[in-house]
C-alpha cells in the first residue's frame, strides 16, 4: 500500500467497514482521508488492508453480486 492507494478501513468493534484514500503509512499506524468526513484520520495499520474493486462496475467485490 502506498499513498493514495483506496484501502478498506475495518471497524474495530464489528465486521463492518469503509472506504477511504491513504494518505501516509508507517508500520503502526495509516493516516487516511475519509470519503464523506473532512479531515483526516490515524488509526492502527491492522484495521487498514488494499481495497479491490470489481472490474465490471469498480464496486467493492464484496457489496457487489453484479453479473454473479
């Protein structure tokens, strides 16, 4: 993962998620910018992985059942 990578930001206290962009990373830690909420965010790189996209719609594959 680099800056400006679209990663998934996991939701320490349940399964969910969100998008967001990366802005910078360490080995502790990711500071990311939030697609709807100003600013930007820190937390720990464990709750941070790449984002995949659908190649058919660039949907998050695992929101999307398009064309299953």
């Amino acid at each position: 993962m680099k800056p400006g990578d679209r990663v998934r930001i996991s939701n320490c206290k349940d399964d969910s998620y969100y998008h967001a962009t990366l802005i910078s990373i360490t080995e502790e830690s990711a500071t990311y910018k939030h697609d709807t909420v100003g600013g930007a965010f820190t937390c720990s790189r464990k709750y941070v992985s790449p984002a995949s996209f659908c190649s058919s719609c660039e949907c998050d594959p695992c929101d999307c059942d398009w064309g299953q």
